[in-house]
C-alpha cells in the first residue's frame, strides 16, 4: 500500500496478492509464478483505490528506488527464514511453504513489470 500523501510504502500481508485470494495452494502457485501482472486479475476495489494513491512524482522517485533495490535483493534464504516463521497453526504444507518462497521470489525479481503497469518505471 503507499500512503497517497506521504507517498510511503507500506508492505502488507493479503490475500490479493497472489490473484488467487484465499484458496492459494502447491499447485497454483507453482502454476501462476510466471504468470504476467495484470491489474484485471486484481480486485477492482483494491486496485483502483492502489492507482488512485500512486503518482509519480520526483522526491518519489529516491523512495521507490530504494524500495525496487530492496525487493531485488531479497534471496531465497530471506524468504525462507521469514516463511519458516509461520505458525504451525495455519496448518501451511512444508510444500506448501516451498511454492509459496518460489513463487514470492519470482514476482519479487519481476517487479519491474508491475512497475509498467502502474505507470512508475520513469525514475526506476
């Protein structure tokens, strides 16, 4: 999420993330991993009210490469020490866990693309 006034960018943990909402599983995430973004497959609430809030403007420019630099850099190892932490009560399949890392760091690698979409890769 970005703030729209303060232009700060925030992470959050949701569902609509993965385009398949709540009954993400093994399967469907190795299947959508490669999948193009694409703001269609987005809920259009969350989506229209996400391109409202973002607008390219230049001092957003140093924030969202520091953000684009951090997301690259993320590895497999940092993924999996955070997804490790899950709690066994979610009732998360260690294969499940596995897809989930792969697929997190596919989109992370691709964030350029997403970028595109929304119109911010001029001062990336």
């Amino acid at each position: 999420m970005i703030d729209s006034k303060t232009k700060q960018l925030f992470m959050l943990d949701h569902t609509h993330l993965f385009n398949l909402g709540t009954i993400w599983n093994e399967t469907e995430l190795y299947r959508t991993k490669d999948d193009l973004f694409d703001l269609k497959k987005l809920h259009p609430y969350n989506c229209a009210h996400l391109v409202e809030a973002i607008s390219y403007r230049s001092s957003f420019d140093c924030q969202l490469q520091f953000f684009v630099k951090k997301v690259k850099n993320i590895s497999v190892d940092d993924l999996k020490k955070i997804i490790d932490e899950i709690p066994d009560d979610w009732d998360i399949s260690d294969g499940e866990k596995r897809a989930l890392i792969i697929y997190i760091y596919e989109r992370f690698q691709r964030i350029d693309q997403a970028l595109d979409l929304l119109n911010l890769k001029e001062g990336v």
